[in-house]
C-alpha cells in the first residue's frame, strides 16, 4: 500500500491499454457483441464506442484559450422602441452582442425588425456601438439593410474601423431558402463583390459576407452537407471578390461562417472544429497562410419543438457547450419558446444566462481547443473534414454553390437525409424529449408576447427559380397529432383515448405499459390503464394488451377475447413478438420498431370511424 505521506505521481498508475478497457467492456456486456455499441451519423460516419488518445493531434487554431466567445441576443420585436428595450436590457444582463433580425430572414421566425433606416436608428439608439457586436441577419429583400447600417454609423461620426459590424451578406443562403432569384449568380456577383468593396473602402474591418450553412441544417441535411455547403458559398464568396478586384487575403478576411448548434454534441464540436480545418485548407490552395476565421453558431431550429417547451432549454444548453468545445466564436441562442410565438422577457433571460453560467460558472472558455488529443473528437472531426471535402468536389463539380442549387443537387441530396432522419424519429431511434417521448399530454404551455406573425410580402420577380430547401422542426409531425387531440379536447370535452389492459403483475406488465403509454400519448391519445377486467368501453372504444413473456398465448387469447365482448372495437398488442399478436387476435402490433406516426394516424382513423357508427 502507498504511503499516505508521500504524494503521488502519474508513474504510480499503470496505464490502462485498449485491451484493458475491452474486458471491462466484455463483462459489462456479458457475452454481448462489442460491435453493437457502434453507432453511424447520417453521413455514415461510423462513431466507435472506444477510442484511445490522439497524442500526436494539433490544437486547432481558433477562439484564443481565455477569451469567452460572444454572447449574441436577438433582436426580433417588430415595434422598434420595444425591440430596442429588449437590447438594452439584454446588455445590461449580460449580452455583449446583437444579432438584427429583419423580418423575412432565414431565422426571422414569423418576427422581425422592420427593413428601413428610421427602425434601425431607434433599435439602436442609446447603445455604444463601440462596444457591442452587431450581427445583421438578412434576406435578398432586406439586403439594402447593410448600406442602411454603414450610413447610420457614419452618421454617429463613429471610427468604423473601431467597431466590430458583422455584415452578413449572403446571396447564395438567400436563395437557397427562398428558390427565387430576381437576378442570376453573375448579376448578384458583381454587385455582392462592389458593396463589399464599397463598405472596405468607408473603413469598415468586416467581415462582410456570410457563409451560412443554417439553411441545411433547418432543412434537415447532415453535418458534412452543412459544412459543404458552408464552404462553397465562402469559395464562391472568395473567387467574386477578386474577380471583383478585392486582393485574395482581403477576399479570405471578408468572409465568416455561421453554422447551426444542436443536441448532437459531439458532432457539433467537431463539425465546428472542422469548418476551420476545412477553410484553413482553402487557404493554403489560394497560396494564403492560414489564419483562424470568425465561426459563429446559433442554436438549431430543427431541434426546438412547440410541445414540452422547456425541454428545449436543456437540448440549446447542450448546444451552446458544444458549440463553445468546437471554438465558436459568437453563439446565439433561439429562445425555448420561439416556436409558441415572439419570446419573452423571461425566455430571453434563460436565453441568454445559459451562456454566461458556461462561461462564468463553469469556465468553458478557459482552454483553447479542449477538443484536441481527443482519440474521439479527432476521429469524428477527422471523418467529417473527408466527408465534407468530397462532399464539397461533388458541388465544385456542378459549377459551384449557386448551380448546384438551380439544378437541385444540393436540395435531392439534403431530401435524402431529411427522410432518413424523419424515419429515425418515427421509430424512435431518434428522441425528442417530450414530443415522440415522454409527452406531458396536459402540460400548460409557457407564455409568449401578444404580437401578431409578420404576413410576408409578395416575392420579387424572379428570373430564376429552383426548389426552396424546407425550414423545419423534427417534431412538426407529431405535433399535428397533439393539434388534433387539442381540436378535439375543444370540441368535445374529452381526447381521444386507449385502455391499457394489463396482465400479470406490476413488475412484469410496468415496462410495456410505460411503452404503450408514452407510444400513444405522443400522438395526444390520452392512455388509460387497468386490468382487462377494468376495460368498459364507454371510456374508451380502443385497447392495448401490456403483458411480459411469461403470459401464456392463452392467457392473452382470452384477454383480448374478453376485451371485445366488453366492447373493444380496435385491439392493439404491445410487444416485441409479432407471433404473438396472431395467437392473441391484437389487429395491430406496437414496439420500438414500429412506424410511430403510420400507427398513430390510423388510430385517429378508427377512433373516427367508431365515432361515426
């Protein structure tokens, strides 16, 4: 035994080899394939349950260790002196950016500021623009907004070399979300390429123009399509500017990148670690020395869900720490009830303070690069650079970002993730907690402002067309459902409902009826349980059979025959074994497997069509 007076060093452990952790892994398993424990992303990536240290990695160059990345807060009221109370309040409470969102971008929402100097001049008034970041979020209509911002600076009679205007101006983004152009790519090239010269020129130190791979990501595309996409629209961005007459390291310093933050935490901290590694190789091609490039995140749209809202606090603050791990620069934070309507003072607080207690409780920032040596995040951020290259030759390939875009390559290859993803969620091997899992069927939901949607305005005329990338939420399918239960509740008094039927003792049925609970509950048909002898169908016209192996195919027939001769129209069978339901006359069959939303949606119709006998 060690002495207990003399202090301990790292030659006192032994170093535990791969094939130590291996047998732990084998008794865990006990007898259980180790392959199991693999998992693929949606690119195929393969993530490997065991990974020894990356000794001889490099840190990526980025957010310096020390310095904390910027806390960004939206600013999205429609009524510019209100909008302009929620910026000086998040200031005051923490934010050291803003993020303007006009109405009609990409993360507008159905808010947004209105698009005309006199809005931005009362956003703004009273804040020290020298001191706080501004990110403007634009659409092809509300482009002019840049010049309107460099105007009212210069107006201030502020050093525009002194303060820290993120332009974002993003022609491609822009009609990858809208698929409509009212000019074609070499129009809008030139005149991208002489606003930007034009904004350089009035001393403004940029960045000026975004890549932004959020609208993949929102349309449910997978990480190496997102960085792809990112880094066409920045070479696109790249090669305008100096064909527009801009030098090549002033062209690479004009640019920055957004991307989308969501629960995947591992694949976001080396999805953000790779966009750097992947832009630093473009500038090693274009003969530049790599320098670290801003990197800005904003937590996923697609995540959020209307149902069990505060839910979504907990999936942006793993974001928001994955995101910050990754060495995002700037990490925006979509309010958890941004999809109940316009946020509120207290969702912009839990917005916003789940980023300074990372930083300031838990020193997130403190370390440069925490990621690196990491035999896990190298492997992953390793994988998705190679994935996302190739990915990006495919687009180069097609004549670039914006062709690939008019021919709908980048929109057929993102629909083939989407449906991939779709299918993961309606079988539940993807989990939004609280929408297809867990539901609160009663829950109360959090309160937003009482300010009405913008009604966007009819489009500009457009010369060139191709299919709009989609802006979704992984939860709007389930969702309908819980509408329809809620339509239902308002007209009738009552939802819709099935009897659990249970079979033999608590800890046998438990599981299974848990199962059967949550499976039905996700789709708003309220789950009431009992024993078969409890069933009366005058409170519920449908039933599940909830029962562990060990009751015997007679046990369930009679079950199930008792069931219907009480009344049970619809019998559903909750279990693993398909053969089972045969013997026990169930017409459908319900597991882990099963097409959540096909099953969920017939049983609407057969409620409806009881309904109506």
């Amino acid at each position: 035994m060690a002495n207990p007076e003399v202090p301990l060093s790292a030659a006192d452990f032994r170093t535990a080899t791969e094939a130590d952790w291996r047998k732990l892994v084998d008794a865990a398993l006990k007898g259980g394939s180790f392959e199991r424990l693999k998992s693929a992303t949606q690119d195929g990536l393969t993530i490997e349950p065991l990974y020894a240290p990356a000794r001889k990695a490099r840190s990526v160059a980025g957010r310096p260790g020390g310095a904390a990345w910027t806390v960004m807060q939206r600013v999205d009221h429609p009524d510019p002196a209100a909008a302009n109370a929620q910026a000086r309040e998040d200031l005051v409470g923490g934010a050291t950016g803003l993020v303007l969102v006009f109405a009609g971008s990409v993360s507008a929402n159905g808010f947004g500021l209105a698009a005309n100097s006199a809005a931005l001049a009362r956003v703004l008034d009273g804040i020290d623009l020298r001191h706080v970041v501004v990110d403007l979020n634009l659409s092809p209509a509300t482009r002019h907004m840049a010049r309107e911002a460099a105007a009212l600076i210069k107006s201030r009679r502020i050093d525009t070399a002194a303060i820290d205007l993120r332009f974002s101006i993003n022609p491609i983004g822009g009609f990858a979300a809208a698929g409509r152009s009212a000019q074609n790519w070499q129009q809008l090239a030139s005149a991208f390429a002489a606003a930007t010269r034009a904004l350089a020129s009035d001393g403004f130190r940029g960045p000026f123009a975004v890549a932004d791979g959020r609208v993949i990501h929102n349309a449910g595309g997978s990480e190496a399509q997102e960085l792809a996409f990112a880094l066409a629209s920045g070479v696109a961005y790249l090669r305008a500017l100096e064909q527009g007459g801009m030098a090549v390291q002033a062209a690479y310093d004009a640019i920055y990148f957004r991307l989308s933050a969501d629960a995947e935490q591992f694949l976001t901290t080396a999805k953000f670690r790779a966009m750097r590694k992947l832009w630093a190789r473009v500038a090693t091609a274009v003969g530049l020395s790599p320098n670290p490039t801003l990197v800005t995140a904003e937590t996923a749209w697609r995540m959020l869900t209307r149902r069990d809202a505060y839910a979504n606090i907990l999936r942006s603050t793993i974001a928001v720490a994955a995101a910050g791990l990754g060495g995002a620069d700037a990490i925006t934070v979509l309010p958890h009830t941004a999809t109940l309507g316009l946020p509120d003072a207290f969702a912009r607080r839990v917005a916003r303070n789940m980023q300074l207690v990372l930083l300031e409780e838990s020193n997130m920032a403190q370390v440069a690069d925490p990621a690196a040596g990491s035999g896990a995040f190298e492997a992953l951020t390793g994988q998705l650079c190679l994935s996302a290259w190739a990915k990006f030759q495919d687009i180069e390939r097609a004549g670039g970002a914006w062709a690939s875009l008019e021919s709908g390559l980048i929109q057929r290859n993102v629909a083939v993730v989407r449906a991939a993803r779709q299918q993961a969620l309606t079988r539940g091997q993807e989990i939004l907690t609280g929408t297809n899992a867990y539901p609160n069927i009663a829950e109360t939901p959090p309160a937003v402002l009482d300010v009405a949607p913008h009604v966007a305005e009819k489009d500009e005329a457009a010369i060139i067309t191709a299919p709009a990338l989609p802006r979704l939420r992984l939860g709007e399918p389930f969702e309908a459902l819980r509408d329809q239960s809620d339509r239902i509740l308002a007209a009738t008094g009552a939802r819709p409902k099935i009897f659990l039927a249970t079979l033999g003792t608590p800890a046998e049925f438990t599981a299974r009826a848990n199962f059967a609970k949550n499976f039905f509950e996700a789709g708003g048909i309220e789950a009431l349980s009992g024993t078969v002898s409890d069933y009366r169908a005058d409170r519920a016209t449908v039933a599940c059979l909830c029962a562990s192996v060990k009751v015997s195919e007679q046990e369930l027939a009679s079950a199930a025959a008792i069931l219907k001769h009480n009344g049970a129209r619809h019998i559903y069978f909750a279990g693993r074994s398909a053969a089972r339901q045969d013997t026990t006359g169930a017409q459908t069959h319900i597991d882990e497997s099963s097409d959540a939303l096909a099953t969920l949606s017939a049983a609407y119709d057969i409620l409806q069509q009881q309904k109506a006998r």
